[in-house]
C-alpha cells in the first residue's frame, strides 16, 4: 500500500472510530454512496457551511440568502437540459454484469472487477437524477427529480429577488443544502456521494462585464480556500477545456486540491452566460429582463456561479489536518484543524477523577467555557495522556486541566495541541 493510499484509509478509519463519518445504513450492510454525520462531524460539517455562509452572505451587502424546496415541478429539469443532458457514460460487462462509467475506466477494453478483456459493448448514456412521483398518482405529470444542483431552485427565485429587494446589479443569491445524483461508481470516501450537498452561488451580472465578475469570484475562491486552512500549493486552478464544460458553460475554471487520493477537484467556477434565466423565460413564459435603474437599458442578466461542495471542503480539512509525527519516543496522530472549524474547542478536565474537590472546580470552569463557546467538551475518562492522545485524534486545540494548584491561585494548566506545550493561565483569562 503506498504513502497516500495508507493516509487515505486511516483518515476514514479515524472518521468512524472517532465519531465524525459512518457508512450510510451500515447496520443493514450499508447503501453505496450515502454516509451518516456522528456528533463531531456533523459540528465540522456545520463550522464549514457557516463559515461559508458568513463569508460569502453575511460579510456582504450585495447577496441573498435562500433555501428553496428540493423536489421542485418537472418543468425546471426540462428547462435546464439536465433530463436530456445530465448523463454519465455507462458501460456494462457482459461477463461479470459490472455496471461502470467509461470515462473513468483504465483500460476501456478490460473490466477491472472481473479482469476479462473486450466485455463491453458500447456505453449508453444513463441520466443522474434520481426521479420519483409526487403525490398518489404515478404517472408522466406527477414526475419529479431529487435535484441534482441547489442552482435551479435560485434560478427559480431570481424574479422573487428582483421584485421583493430591488436589488443593484451586480447581485447574487446565494443557497447551500443537498443534492442527489446517481453516481454510477461512487467512491473514495465522501469524495463521490450519491446524497451530498453544495454551498452554491448564482452571481448576476451586465453581460457585458461578465469577464470582471469572473476574476473577482476566482479571487475569492482563494479567499475560501485560505478560510478552510488549505495550504495554497495543494490548491490548483484548471482552465476546463471546450468539450469537457457542462452544457451550460462558457468557460469553467475547476480548482483542484491535492487529496490523497491525487488530484481532484474540489470545487468548480463557471461562467453560465444567460442559459438558465433564457430557458425559464421561455419554459415559463416570464420575463426575466432586469432594468438598469434609471435607465431603459434591460436585459436578461448574465450568470457567474462559483459552486462549492461541501462534503469535498470537508475532505480537504481533514487531509490536510491528517498528521502524524512522534512525542517522547510515541507515535501520535492529530488533527491541526483550525480553530474556527474544530468541533471542540476546549476540552475540560480534573487531573484525578477521585478528588471532588478538583471535579467540582473543573466543572465550574466546564460550565463557563460550555456557556461562551459551546464546542467545550468534559473529558475525564482514563489518565490525562491517554485525555490529550484522545483530544488530539478528533482535533481540538486546548486542553484544559484543573489540578490542585487552581485550588489555590485559581489557575488552569492549557496544553496547546500542535506544540504540546503547557501554559499556566488565570481561569478568568481562558
Ligand atoms: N451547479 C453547478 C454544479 O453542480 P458540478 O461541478 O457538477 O457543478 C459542483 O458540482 C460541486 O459539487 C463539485 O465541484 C463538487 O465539489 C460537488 N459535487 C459534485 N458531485 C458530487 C458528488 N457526487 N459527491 C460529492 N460532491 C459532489
């Protein structure tokens, strides 16, 4: 097994042990391409998604917020091209019967799961939405589609935008939350899910300025990258090539970051043009122009979507804050998360567990921290290396030790993760 393949294996191996990621239905043998959030990574998950949120919507006053329904009227699939375009190469072994995706093959002339060579015939093209019926009648008008982009339900609200806030061009509307795609070959981890979600921003901008809107969202990709605490030379920017764009674009920029996996992307920017707001005034029969104020200038704004997965953000974090290195002689592994991400902050300890006069003081100090920053966790399980070991697994900065010296000055002993350093501190300084 090489360097990567081992990093990779006891990353997932720490997620489960450690209570951040589980296979999806694991007590029934699992569903392929699906997985379940324990306590600490669905606080990952979310430190991720508001960090997002506050960046991209809060710190800004020409974005809006929105969370539209997930099963939306069949309509919107139709428009956007994804019923007859939203498809993956699939080729099916006649050996064996493995169903895979051709552009993902080795060697197009050999399976790899049963190793026999010229098995496949030609592949057809197999649509990724996963459709279903709504309401008790199952015929062609009750179709409807788990969506497999959050785009279309911010298409949908573009007229609701303009006609409740008025907005300046340009102006974006921004929504995070899950999408589904039958992904032929899921894989790697939470890499390619079939259940995943997106944090995604449809960015509207005077056509003729789309190029300045571009460069100013590959700019605060960057800034997004930085945020996550991804070094800068494991993020790569990668010029989509014609024939490799979604129908959509008219130029897409992937940013890949290095996973252990290799080279994958990580995110996507695409310049959409008007493909979505054209469709929906022609599907629907509403006028999408937008009027420049104080002018008669209109027309049907251009679109620049940065398009950020959530699941691939978190995968990144922990790759990069994957470390092993050696304390005393010991191997330890720890997770450098930053701060702002990691599920627990502080970890809250007596020395002994066997004192009551040092519980009760540690819960004190537990209580406090709990109070103000609410990722604070009580650890008084085993001796204080086997707390530190422990805490450093799931990756949280400080611990916080109350011992028989805060009985009489009132201060904690912190020990900082990444250095293993102990500071003496006032309690009231924490
Ligand atoms: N609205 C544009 C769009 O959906 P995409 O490149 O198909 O574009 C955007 O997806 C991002 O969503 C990807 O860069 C990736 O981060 C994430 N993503 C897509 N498919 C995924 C999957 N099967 N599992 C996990 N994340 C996925």
């Amino acid at each position: 097994m090489d360097n990567s393949t081992q990093k990779m294996e006891s990353i997932v191996s720490l997620a489960k042990r450690r209570g951040f990621i589980y296979q999806g239905s694991d007590i029934y043998g699992g569903l392929s391409g699906t997985w379940d959030y324990g306590p600490l990574g669905v606080t990952l998950k979310r430190n991720i998604i508001q960090l997002w949120w506050r960046i991209f919507v809060e710190e800004r006053d020409d974005m809006y917020g929105v969370d539209a329904a997930i099963l939306m009227n069949q309509k919107v699939w139709q428009a956007s091209g994804h019923v007859d375009t939203f498809t993956d190469p699939l080729v099916e072994c006649s050996h064996c019967h493995a169903r895979l995706r051709a552009d993902k093959l080795d060697d197009p002339n050999k399976c790899p799961v049963c190793g026999k060579e010229g098995t496949f015939g030609e592949a057809r093209q197999f649509n990724m939405m996963f459709k279903t019926n709504v309401g008790p009648v199952d015929d062609e008008s009750s179709i409807s589609y788990l969506r497999p982009e959050t785009a279309q339900g911010i298409f949908t609200n573009y007229k609701n935008i303009l006609d409740s806030f008025y907005p300046d061009l340009p102006f974006g509307l921004a929504q995070q939350g899950k999408a589904f795609r039958n992904e032929i070959s899921p894989r790697d981890f939470i890499f390619r899910s079939r259940e995943f979600e997106q944090m995604e921003i449809e960015y509207f901008v005077d056509p003729e300025k789309w190029e300045e809107s571009f460069e100013h969202w590959r700019q605060q990709v960057w800034r997004w990258t930085q945020a996550l605490g991804l070094p800068d030379d494991h993020v790569h920017e990668l010029e989509v090539s014609e024939s490799d764009r979604a129908h959509y674009s008219k130029r897409t920029i992937d940013f890949e970051f290095d996973f252990p996996i290799g080279r994958e992307e990580l995110l996507g920017l695409a310049y959409r043009t008007d493909f979505d707001l054209q469709n929906i005034q022609r599907v629907a029969g509403k006028n999408m122009d937008y009027t420049i104020k104080g002018t008669n200038r209109k027309f049907v704004p251009h679109v620049i979507e940065p398009s950020f997965g959530v699941e691939r953000a978190l995968m990144a974090v922990l790759s990069s804050a994957y470390t092993e290195d050696e304390i005393n002689g010991e191997k330890r592994v720890y997770l450098k998360l930053p701060e702002h991400l990691a599920p627990v902050r502080y970890a809250v300890s007596p020395l002994v567990r066997n004192k009551p006069e040092l519980v009760e003081k540690a819960r004190t100090v537990y209580e406090a921290l709990k109070k103000k920053y609410g990722a604070v966790m009580w650890d008084d399980n085993g001796n204080i290396g086997k707390r530190y070991r422990r805490q450093d697994e799931i990756g949280t900065p400080y611990c916080v030790v109350v011992d028989f010296q805060t009985l009489e000055d009132d201060t904690v002993t912190i020990r900082h993760r990444d250095t293993t350093e102990q500071t003496r501190t006032p309690v009231s300084e924490v």
